[in-house]
C-alpha cells in the first residue's frame, strides 16, 4: 500500500532539490553539524534523511535562503560520506529466508553495505574535487585540489578494495565495483528463490564479498587524504535508516561509536524502537553524551518548550507552503497561515489576543466553556465543589492560580463539552437525563491554525500532508477553510494512516485472535483512554499516556514499536535521557496527536498507567474485518 504521507520523502530526491525546498531546524541541524558522533533519532517522516542530506557538498552548493543558514555552513570542516537506504536490505530483514541460510544473509547484507559505502566515497571524493566549488561563497574550504590525483588514487583503490584490474579513473572504479555488485546479486538471487547458499560458498566465490564497510571507508579516507597531503582532512560517515538494516548490521554500526579512525565521524539516523537493546550492550558498549549525541526530532520530552518547538517548526513549514502556492498562483500578498485556517477553538496560552479575557464573565472564551459544562455535567461540577472552584471569580486570579485551577483542564474540558459525558447530563430543570455518547465525527476542538500545527507536532511529512491541501483549496476560493472543509480532510488523512498501521501485523500470543493487527492494541488503548476522558466522573488529569511493563507481552511490545517507528506513538524521554532509541521495555509512550480525534482525546499528555492493565479491560474479539472511514469517525461501531 501507499504510504499516504510519501508527499515529500527525501530518500528520492537529489540533494539539490533538498536543499531549495529545506526548512532549517536550527537547534537539531547545529548538533549534526559538530565534528563528533551523531545519532540522529526520529520516527518515519520526520526528516532525518533531509537532515543528512543538507551535510552532502552537493545539496552546500545551492543558495540558501539566509544568512542564519549559510552561517550553518561555515559551522563544518568535516567533508560528508552520505549512504542512503538500500531497498536490497528491506528484503534481507523482510523476506523470507530458510535458517540455513541465516548466516549467509548476515554476510551478504554487510558485502551490501559496504558497496554502497564505496560508491558513497566517490560521489563524494568527485563533489569536493569539483572545481566550480572553490568559487562558491561558504563553500570553497570545502573545495580539494585533486589534479593528477584521481588516477593514483584510482589504482590505489583498485587494491584495497579488489577489484582485480588497474582501474585510471573514478568511473572506472564504478564499472568494476557494478560487476562485483552483480557478482553479489547472484547469490542473493539464489536464496530468493530457496537454494542453500553456504558463507563459505560465498567466501570461496570472492574476496571482496567479506568487505567490511566502515574499513572501506578508513580505506578510502586514508588514500585520499595522503595523496592530497591533507593527513588531518576529517569525514562524516553519514548512514540512513538503520532500522531496515539487520539486527547484527545495526549492531556493528551502532558500535562504530567506539572503534572508528579518528579522521572519521560517525553519523547514524534511526527510528526510535529497535529490538536491539543498545542500553543494554554492557560496560563495552557506546555511552550517550560521551562517544556519540543524540539528536531527537520527534519532541519528546514533557516540557511545553519542546511542544512550542515543534509549532514553531509547523507553523514555519506552513508558511513555506504558503509562499510556494503564492509564487504559483502569481498572488502579490503574502496570505498567513492563520487566514488560512481561521482561529481554533482551543488557541495555546498568549498566542491569540482574547487570551487576557478568556475567563472574564460573560463572554470570555474560556468561561463560556467551563460553564457550559458546569450546565450539562453533574461530575464537572461536583470537580468544581470539591475544589472550591468560582468560575465568576477565575478572571481576578492571577495566571499562576489560573493556571492550578483552569488551564490545564481546559482540553479535558473541552472534550467532554463537545463529545459528552457517558452516562448523565442535567437538564434545565435540574433533574438528570441519561444519554450515549455524542455520534459527532470530527470536533471543531481538533481544527483550525492553532489544533492543527499541534497535531502535525514538528513532523514533516504529516505537516505537509495535512496542510499542502488546505492551502492549495483556500488559493481557490481566497477565504478562511471552513471548518467542515477541514475536517474532512483531516477524517481522509487520519483514515488512510490507520489503513497504512492496520498492515502492521501482531502475533496473539494467546492464539485467540485470526488476523490480528496493531490496530486491536490502538484500539484497546484508545477505548480505555476514551473512557478515562468522558467516563462518568470528571477527572482532570485522566491516564493518557502507557507505560510498556514487565507483564507486557513480547509480541505486542515489539508491535508497539514498529507502530512507533511510523509515528503512531511517541516516546516520551525521562530526565536521564535514556528512553529516546532502542527497547521501549519500561518507557512512557502516548498516542500521536494525529490519532487523538478518533478517541477524542485532549491533545495534552495527561498522567500515565501501565499498558497491562489497559488490556486487562479490553473486549475479547476473535477475528477482525476491515476498517472503513465510517467505521472509524463512529465510534459506537467498533
């Protein structure tokens, strides 16, 4: 299936083209650009493979749109070796593969490896020699001088990395290293097709195929630099997705941290979950902060800073959008992106201007909301007795007390206001009704320029999957989307992303449930936090984020994590720092903001609970159909 945020991927787009369309992460492109050890941390789509990119020569050379990112050039000296994803690894993780050939695949995926290394290292080796670049602003101290060089080091490479013929030139080299590489794809050939291929088959065949890739890049650095008298230059090993490689691939790279040529950086993106427990590698293994930074683009941590941090990085990103739609469409003006997409409901402290008045009777946008609720919900007001709470008299506190007694109810609030309590609401004459939840699919609380940057929380991919179609439909009819507009675009976005997680399979371990999917865990998860939020008493901190514990079944946590990987959950990092990569045994995870308006859930953290005692109040189901949009915007039905 397709990926329904494959919008804007950078795996398949040239370093050039990055570059003009890049939105610079200040902060995170700062960290990458030290001359030390990186881990690039992420889930699908928020732009580590851009990041990378931007550290190629080649994406350098392009004009940068201010002096804040040309400035970031100047930041560097190390010369990047990038390696992109290779869709050869995809199989050898993903395929089937008979155990006799384990060990083969584990051989051959290392041979992969280190060819694309190769023919990294002369990409880049043929970017710093061009001679264009010693006349570009910012960019000439990254310009080499290579002359007569190409052919000496051509031979020289010819040795240390068999090619068997006395290769002159840099295309050369690539001829011999595309006839290993078929060489390679012979025996790759025969497990796809279910014949034995033994390792010592393979190391009989050729020398080259037990190639190790971080020793060809110290191969290739080391001639380099003495044939251009440059035995100081430094290089970055910059290497994507780990998390398609083999566990034994990720291993030994994520080890390079430790035993790497001091003239070589290592930079390494992954995604957030691996069933390797690199915390767990031993005294021997790579310390965070001492032989590697982390660098995490998925805004995990409790504190408002990094959540404003992610808005801004949206709302930047919406403005791009914008822009380009304007220089389509030939308009003069440049429209906001709160024109846009209007106000929301719910706008973040001092971002809109009634915010001073917001608990002010009788109109104050806060108030109306809370007394609503006072109105319709004998448990939220039962919560405002006990705590002695005068909603006439909220808008006299100052914003510390305001911010104890109300503010950080106002999404409970909201929730609850505009999907209804599960059992009894007051009536006008004060007697009790009962009622069912409301049927309403989309909440006007999950929409407009404020929600939504929320819920594109800093990620790339869904930033410009949600907005790109709202602003290209407002440059159509040059007004505010109406909401209903939005909602239904946001219903499709959401639909489609449950549809790409639904192919996220699960083992039962119980063995009780055919055809089982993440989507039985989300749904679980959500259901129980649902009810947390309009259950019938009115907590204010209900349970919205898991912690995975001990009586967690592997086969879920492992689900769990790949779920993770696309973005479906986030990790939240605790103070020490360690739940940012790897296992996710012990760590606190919440759903993704993109997912909250299927439950209708406040777009806030909440408090956590264990995930064991969610499934332990989960409905039994033994078979599972077809989720349909309608199915997932009517939540009676599921």
């Amino acid at each position: 299936m397709r990926d329904p945020f494959e919008s804007y991927n950078a795996r398949f787009v040239p370093p050039q083209t990055v570059a003009e369309t890049f939105i610079l992460r200040e902060k995170q492109f700062a960290a990458l650009c030290e001359q030390t050890n990186s881990l690039l941390i992420g889930p699908r789509g928020s732009g580590k493979t851009t990041l990378l990119k931007m550290l190629k020569v080649g994406a350098q050379v392009v004009a940068w749109k201010n002096r804040t990112q040309a400035n970031a050039l100047r930041r560097f000296r190390f010369c990047p070796i990038y390696v992109g994803a290779d869709r050869q690894l995809e199989f050898i993780v993903g395929g089937p593969v008979a155990d006799q050939n384990r060990a083969s695949i584990d051989l051959l995926s290392k041979a992969l490896l280190s060819f694309r290394v190769k023919f990294a290292c002369l990409d880049t080796a043929k970017e710093v020699s061009n001679p264009h670049l010693r006349d570009i602003e910012n960019m000439s101290h990254q310009f080499v001088d290579l002359g007569d060089g190409e052919v000496r080091l051509s031979r020289a490479l010819s040795s240390v990395w068999d090619l068997k013929e006395n290769t002159l030139s840099f295309l050369e080299v690539r001829s011999r290293l595309y006839w290993q590489l078929g060489e390679m794809n012979r025996f790759l050939a025969k497990i796809r097709h279910g014949q034995e291929v033994s390792p010592e088959e393979i190391l009989d065949h050729a020398q080259y195929l037990s190639h190790d890739p971080i020793g060809a890049c110290e191969a290739f650095v080391s001639l380099f630099n003495e044939i251009t008298d440059l035995p100081a230059k430094i290089w970055a090993l910059c290497v994507d997705e780990l998390e398609i490689m083999p566990d034994q691939l990720q291993n030994y790279l994520f080890s390079g941290f430790r035993s790497i040529d001091q003239r070589i950086v290592l930079k390494l993106a992954t995604s957030p979950f691996s069933k390797i427990d690199w915390r767990g590698l031993g005294k021997d293994g790579p310390m965070s902060g001492n032989d590697y930074t982390p660098i995490n683009l998925g805004f995990t941590t409790k504190h408002d800073i990094k959540r404003n941090d992610a808005r801004r990085f949206s709302a930047r990103l919406l403005e791009a959008l914008i822009v380009a739609e304007t220089k389509a469409k030939q308009k003069g003006n440049q429209t906001r992106g709160p024109e846009v997409l209007g106000r929301s409901v719910i706008t973040e402290a001092n971002t809109s201007p009634d915010q001073k008045n917001a608990y002010r009777p009788p109109d104050g946008s806060h108030y109306i909301r809370f007394k609503s609720l006072l109105e319709r919900d004998p448990a939220f007001a039962q919560f405002l007795r006990d705590r002695d709470i005068d909603l006439d008299q909220m808008h006299r506190s100052d914003e510390n007390q305001r911010a104890g007694k109300a503010r950080k109810y106002i999404w409970q609030v909201a929730c609850r206001l505009a999907y209804a309590p599960l059992s009894s609401f007051m009536r006008p004459d004060r007697s009790i009704g009962e009622r069912p939840p409301s049927r309403k699919a989309l909440a006007d609380i999950y929409l407009g320029y404020d929600s939504l940057l929320t819920m594109c929380e800093g990620n790339p991919r869904i930033t410009i999957s949600l907005m790109r179609p709202l602003v290209r439909r407002h440059f159509g009819t040059s007004r505010s989307i109406p909401f209903e507009d939005q909602a239904a675009l946001v219903e499709e976005a959401i639909a489609k992303y449950v549809s790409l997680l639904s192919t996220i399979h699960v083992v039962d371990p119980t063995n009780n449930i055919q055809n089982m999917s993440i989507i039985d865990l989300i749904e679980a998860i959500g259901g129980f936090f649902s009810n947390e939020v309009t259950g019938t008493v009115f907590k204010p901190e209900p349970p919205l984020t898991f912690r995975i514990d001990n009586a967690v079944p592997k086969e879920y946590v492992d689900a769990i994590g790949v779920a993770m990987n696309q973005g479906a959950f986030v990790m939240l990092s605790d103070e020490s720092g360690l739940f940012d990569h790897g296992s996710i045994k012990d760590a606190r995870l919440r759903f993704s903001y993109l997912l909250c308006p299927l439950y209708h859930l406040p777009l806030t953290i909440g408090s956590p609970i264990n995930l064991s005692r969610i499934l332990s109040t989960r409905r039994p189901r033994t078979s599972r159909r077809a989720l349909t949009q309608e199915d997932l915007f009517n939540r009676t039905s599921i």
